[in-house]
C-alpha cells in the first residue's frame, strides 16, 4: 500500500467516525455490493476475448463487411 493510499484510508476512517451505526452497516453492504460487482464485470470483459467463432477465413469476412456497407450521397446544406 502507497503512501497515497494510506492517506486516503486516513481520510475516509476520519469521515467515518461521524457515522452512526446503521450508516456504517449500510456503508459495509454498499462497499461489499461494490466489490464482487467489479469481479464479475472483470470476468465478462476476460470473458469476452476470442468469443468470435467462424469457418470464414480474415479475407472472406472483411469483403462480406465491405460489400453490406451502405452509403447515402447526401448533400449537407449551411
């Protein structure tokens, strides 16, 4: 742990004292929430890497993009 962060746990634990209990225990459940929401957050975005399966070969699915794209000649007017 950093200086840094020492510092802002000091902080925060100085806020906290103010607190009454039901505030705190409402605090601990947010920060639990909090915590085990970001890991499975990390888990979908590790999970999302190499979930694009396909026979077609990296030529094939780039001139598949190419010939679907549609542009539209539209004069733009100040």
């Amino acid at each position: 742990m950093t200086v840094t962060d020492k510092n802002i746990l000091e902080t925060y634990s100085g806020l906290f004292e103010g607190l009454s209990f039901s505030n705190k225990i409402e605090l601990i459940e947010r920060l639990t929430k909090s915590i085990k929401g970001n890991k499975s957050k990390e888990n979908n975005f590790y999970k999302s890497f190499g979930a694009f399966a396909s026979e077609k070969s990296a030529e094939e699915i780039v001139s598949e993009i190419k010939s679907n794209r549609n542009f539209k000649n539209k004069e733009i007017k100040f």
